[in-house]
C-alpha cells in the first residue's frame, strides 16, 4: 500500500479517525498527538520525510478532538479544574469519563484496523504520557517508544510555569479569535524557533477542520485522573528514546529527564532552541533520532 489509507477504528463505542502513508511493508510508526491537537498537526511534509526514511505512518485523532468521537456533556471550566488541582492535588468534584488507559487502547484499536502487530510509537506532550502508558500496558504491541516533551506524572516533576498553564485554556467567540488566541499561546510555548505564519496557518487549518475546546478539558480530567507512572516506568524494557526541549515552559525539561532516569536503557535527547512544539528546522533530526532508535529495537 503506497497511497494514502484512511479509515475509522472501534474501540467499544468510541469511534478514531486516522490514516496511514507509505508502504505498508515498512515498519510502522504510529504519531500520537498532545493535549487538543489534531491529527493535521502532523503535516504533509512531516509525514513525507518519515515515508522517505522507511516508515510506515500512522496518524489519528484522539478521542475529543478532529474527526474521531467527542464526549457528551459539558465539561467542567479548564481554569476550574486547574484551581482544584492546585488546591488538592485530586479531581475531587469533577469526574473524568476515561483516563490514559483508554486512549491506550484507542491506539490498540486504529493498529487492529490496520491489522498492525507491533508498531514503533511516537508521543508528544499528552501523546507521550499515552506511549508510557502503551509501554507499561502493551508492551507486547509496541518495537519502541519515543516519548517527546512529556513527563512521568509525578507531582512535582515537568511542571509549567504558571503563564504556561493560562495559555492552555482554550478562548475566543470567533474564526480569528480562537486563531489569534491559539497562536499566542504557541507563541509562548514555542521556544526560540517558534514560527509566526507556520502557527497561523495550522491553528486556521485546526479551526476549519474541528473547533471543539471542550474535549481539551475531558482530556485534561483524563491526564489528571490517570496519576503518576513512576513506579511502572522502571519495567519498561523497550528500546526507548526521550525528547525534550531545553526552553519548555508547559512541561519543563526535568519531567523528561526524570522519565529518561526511570526507564532503562533510555536515550534522552535534549534540543536547546526547542519549546513545547516541534518545530520544522528539527524535523531532519527527529527523523533520524526514530531511525537509531529503530536500529537498537531490531
């Protein structure tokens, strides 16, 4: 298979949008998204200079976002939910629908539709928490993991500086609204190769395609219910890879160094100029760190 496959996955009643490139006969590599983003995130180019590296690509929607299934419902405010955090450390009064775990086996399901065995994965932020999550879970389904800008969930490691965590919350009652505002928050985010018209145009893409804020915060109750996964990293035996950036102010880089010390054997890979994004003047090198790290899991 060559040409672009889409298709929707079943995970219980929970529908997943996502689509593969390349040829299927390379070994596969399944791109999981951050809190609220989109499969797009993921863009044409991205997923060409994989293909030409000799993987097979996978992206998807995770459940509340893009084109897969959304949660019924209105959640609680994110600016609630984050003051009840900082106030307990618990959810207490909101309850979160699904939690780590489940978006786990989301990812389980899109590999079944595509009748993948094993697969190499990749997660960033949020999508990175997910890949531990596969690794300590499904081990059996996975070649590697590459864990990107993320952290272990203990409190008190990878935290955001409290202007980090504002810009989270989704804003904005229109189309250039919600732009401005997301692109502000990348701003943020971004590090020192943080791209202006390169943010425009994938939070104008995002907005068109699927503008739903509230399944950021079922996926913030989801990350918050799921807890720390300090005490099952040290099992994790898969050849692992962690990225970090030097200038992230949502997860900061202790959160991937504390999650390089807990797994054995895994290479942390910090970029200097890299926030909380992934930006195309590192592409070439994100490329090439998933090819040494597949050469160890042959």
């Amino acid at each position: 298979m060559s040409a672009q496959y889409s298709g929707t996955a079943l995970n219980g009643d929970v529908e997943l949008q996502f689509d593969a490139h390349g040829d299927d006969s390379d070994p596969p590599v399944l791109f999981i998204n951050g809190l609220g983003s989109q499969s797009i995130n993921f863009l044409p180019e991205w997923v060409h200079r994989f293909c030409e590296a000799g993987f097979y690509v996978i992206r998807m929607d995770n459940r509340d976002v893009g084109l897969s299934s959304k949660t019924s419902g209105e959640p609680p405010s994110i600016e609630r939910v984050f003051e009840q955090w900082a106030e307990t450390r618990a959810l207490d009064e909101f309850d979160a629908p699904y939690d780590l775990s489940d978006m786990a086996t989301d990812c389980l399901a899109v590999l079944d539709a595509l009748q993948i065995e094993r697969t190499h994965i990749w997660g960033m932020s949020m999508g990175g928490m997910i890949a531990q999550t596969l690794a300590i879970e499904h081990a059996d389904r996975l070649l590697s993991m590459t864990t990107v800008m993320s952290t272990t969930g203990e409190i008190g490691v990878g935290r955001s500086t409290p202007e980090a965590t504002t810009a989270l919350a989704p804003a904005g009652e229109d189309r250039a609204a919600v732009v401005e505002n997301a692109v502000s928050a990348r701003r943020l985010h971004g590090g020192a190769l943080f791209d202006e018209e390169w943010a425009v145009s994938l939070e104008e893409a995002a907005y068109d395609r699927c503008h739903h804020p509230q399944g950021r915060v079922w996926q913030v109750l989801a990350v918050l219910a799921s807890g720390s996964r300090a005490e099952q990293l040290p099992s994790v035996t898969l050849p692992t890879m962690v990225i970090h950036g030097r200038m992230d102010p949502l997860i900061q880089l202790d959160g991937g160094e504390a999650t390089a010390a807990l797994i054995p054997g895994a290479e942390l890979v910090v970029y200097e100029q890299m926030g909380h994004d992934t930006p195309e003047p590192l592409w070439d090198h994100y490329v090439a760190d998933l090819q040494r790290l597949a050469d160890r899991a042959q």
